[in-house]
C-alpha cells in the first residue's frame, strides 16, 4: 500500500464509535463519539440506532477530515451479540436496537429443556443464555409481531449497518457465530437452531469471511471500499497478536472480555466458557477461541461516579489503592456470564461496618473485579493449559492498581496494549489484508511491545 494511503477503521461501539485512520504503520487520525444507551426497569437495556449510525458517519468523517490524506478502504467492527429490527427494503429501523446488556430474553432461554440446551451447545459452542443474539432475536420478535411488517427482519447490528454502508446485508462469520444461530463447521445458518429460536432462516444476513470485500460507499464522501468485518472482542484478539493456540488477551471495556485462541477446531467448552469463531479468511485460514465475560468494569466505573464514590475513573487508583478492610464487591451489576451463567445475579457489596469509607468500597471494586477476570483465565487453562502471559487492552488498563492486582492473581506477567484503539486496529488489519492479500495484516499486529508490563509480586 502506498504510503499516501490509509485505511480508515470503524469500531461500532456501546458507549461510543471509535474512527482511526492508519497509514504507513502509523494511527493518523483518532476520533471518538459517544453514544448513549438507555436503561429501563426489567433487564431492558436499548440504543437508538439512527444514533448509532449517525455515530459511524460522524466518526468516520471526522477522522478522515483529521487524516489530511486519502483512504482507500474502510473497515467495520460492531458490538456483537446487539440486535434490531428493521425493513430490509428501506433501511429504516423499526423500533429501537436491543444492547448485548439486555437480559429481557430469559423469558425465551427459560423455555429451553436439558435436551435443546445440550444440543444448541454442542452446535454452536455457545450456552443457551440472554446474552447472545438469537434470544435476544427470538424475543424482539415475540415482542414487536404486531408491528413488523412483511419486509422487516430481525438481525445483528452490523447486518443493518452493512447495509446502510452497501446496500446489502451481510454478517461476518465471528459475529454470526456470536448468535447461536450459525452452524460454525458449515459456516451456514443451522436448521436446527434457527427452528429452536422460530427464527426465519431466510431473513438472516449473508455470511462472509473477515477479510471479505464487502462492496463500496459513499457514506463518508467519496466512494470508499468496505473490506474487512469482525466483532469486536475478536477484532482486539487479533490485533493484539492472539494468533496462535493459547494466546489470550483481556479487554477492559464497558465489561471485562477474556478471549483465548483455541486453533482452528470447534469445540465447546469443558469449563462453562463460551467458545465461538475468532475468524476466517478467505484463504481458508480459521480460528476460534473460548470467552469469558465481567459485563460490568466500565460501567461498574460509571455506577460508582453515579453513586457519587468516584468522580472519574482516574480516582480509582488514588481511592483504592489501600487494602478494602474487609470489604468484598462481586461487580455483577448486569448479571453473570461464563462460566457461571447466571443472567439474574445481582451485584454484592458485603462486610460493610460503620467504618467503611469510599476508599473501601473502591478497592473491594479493583478486587472484585480483578477475582472474576482470574476466575475466566483459570477456566481458560482448565480448556488449553496455563497461560504464560496475558495481553490486556481498554480503559481500566490505565488504573496501575487494577493491573498489578490483576498480575498478582493471575501468578503471570500482563502486558499492557500499547494503543487505546486495540479492536479499531483489528478491524484496520482485517482491512488491510482484505486490500493488499495474506500476511498484510502483519504490519499491525505484529512486532509491538507492551506499553507496560505487570509482574506479579511474589
């Protein structure tokens, strides 16, 4: 690729878009616009999606405008397991997008006998829970049947925004593998689990490869190719290097996402983690990888600044960094994920005297919170062996205390992701090969060095 030229990355995210411009090894333009979510009584957390792409074009032209320079493709990641209604003729949303926080879809998982379970597990990798977006699909469907019309499908988000960008819906294979729809040793939507879910089979997207060369658009100004698509938790894997059986990285984001490369077979998980495909290419390389999810650190962050704890997340580590005097905080402010499976768990804060201060419960937070990532790297080892390091990324990995409470649990060095753009470079590298061939991606995600590495105290 020419040096004058760039590539223009897109990370769709839940409490913001992320737009970069990469160029001749280098970020040129960074860009972030929030977006909001709303939180009602009863599990419902829901987005409004004109927002979330007005979010995308904003994002994207702002960056290219920071850019100075011209860009030849674009790439797209998307906040995986979120859904939407919408008219595949128009465009046009019907209602708002339901989050991967929305938990309202229990009503559909527990419908779901042993026997269903069992079988939807050994398919697709994945437990039958809230948090992916068949339920979740299944449930907006119940709910809005009165109101969908004969040209209106349910989809993931990135469907929709795909569309908007090309005027054709598609899915990425590691986003559709994120549904519990998709059977991942055919890489096609399973009979099966789209007549368990009632989803209608032919209202789903096409399904292509990451590095697959989506179309073009003129969303951003002049006409751009769209290349490149992944979720995002797996875009930050491979961005990081996570290339190889037993590499696994951590992101501290809005929750707290563990992912291991498990190789290139499919096999569920044997200690309750989630195990979906990390990619494919169109060369015929794939991976998948098992997860674990904290779905509240970032915006357990946020409580405490609502609660009034905390001002900002930069308090964290003049606030806690004393021993929490007892107190324990298990931060399942949004219910529990891998391995425990409990969507209705409630956050816990216990051993309060009338002696805990503020400083107490924000170390118990750190604590917490650092316990339950552990928690999903011992079952990853249980899957694939002990893990000799963990790569880290996302806003928590500035709180040092996190970080070096995190090492002295693990027993094992972290190593910080020198960026704050982990999953937009992931997307950009998705991009770039997508462009330029196999093994173009190697001028992003390989050869970096750890910002900062944690050891664990002995």
């Amino acid at each position: 690729m020419s040096a004058s030229t760039g590539i223009l990355a897109i990370d769709q995210g839940t409490s913001a878009t992320k737009a970069i411009v990469w160029s001749d090894g280098h970020v040129v333009a960074e860009v972030d616009v929030p977006v909001q979510g709303a939180h009602y009584a009863g599990d419902a957390v829901e987005q409004d999606a004109e927002a979330l792409w007005d979010s995308v074009v904003s994002a994207g032209c702002a960056a290219l405008t920071q850019a100075g320079l011209p860009v030849r493709a674009v790439g797209i990641g998307n906040q995986g397991e979120t859904v939407l209604a919408w008219n595949r003729r128009t465009g046009a949303p019907v209602g708002p997008a339901l989050s991967w926080q929305d938990r309202r879809s229990v009503t559909i998982t527990d419908r779901f006998d042993d026997k269903t379970s069992a079988a939807l597990l050994a398919l697709t990798g994945l437990p039958v829970d809230p948090y992916f977006a068949g339920p979740k699909m299944a449930f907006l469907r119940e709910q809005s049947r009165d109101a969908l019309g004969a040209d209106d499908v349910i989809t993931t988000i990135d469907a929709w925004i795909n569309f908007r960008l090309t005027g054709k819906a598609f899915t990425d294979t590691a986003t559709a593998s994120r549904t519990q729809l998709l059977d991942p040793a055919a890489l096609a939507w399973s009979d099966l689990a789209t007549e368990a879910f009632g989803i209608p089979a032919h209202h789903l997207p096409e399904i292509v490869d990451n590095d697959a060369i989506l179309g073009t658009t003129d969303a951003f100004g002049s006409p751009l190719t769209v290349a490149g698509a992944i979720v995002d938790q797996q875009a930050a894997l491979f961005a990081e290097g996570c290339t190889t059986r037993g590499m696994a990285k951590c992101t501290y984001g809005t929750g707290a996402f563990l992912l291991a490369h498990t190789g290139a077979e499919h096999q569920p998980s044997s200690s309750g983690l989630a195990t979906s495909l990390a990619w494919t290419m169109r060369d015929g390389t794939r991976a998948s990888c098992v997860d674990g999810q904290v779905y509240a650190a970032g915006a357990a962050v946020s409580w405490l600044e609502r609660l009034g704890l905390i001002t900002s997340a930069a308090d964290l580590d003049r606030l806690g960094a004393e021993p929490s005097a007892g107190v324990l905080f298990r931060p399942s402010l949004a219910g529990r994920g891998a391995p425990h499976w409990e969507p209705e768990a409630k956050g816990m804060i216990t051993g309060l005297s009338l002696a805990t201060r503020p400083e107490d419960i924000v170390s118990a937070f750190l604590d917490g919170l650092a316990t339950e990532v552990t928690d999903l790297a011992r079952a990853v080892e249980a899957d694939l062996g002990s893990l000799t390091a963990l790569r880290v990324d996302g806003g928590l990995t500035r709180s040092r205390v996190l970080m070096q409470r995190q090492a002295d649990r693990l027993g094992i060095p972290v190593e910080v992701y020198p960026h704050a753009c982990a999953t937009a470079l992931g997307i950009a590298a998705l991009a770039l090969r997508a462009v330029d061939g196999p093994g173009a991606e190697d001028a992003i995600i390989r050869g970096w060095q750890p910002a900062t590495t944690y050891l664990p105290r002995s």
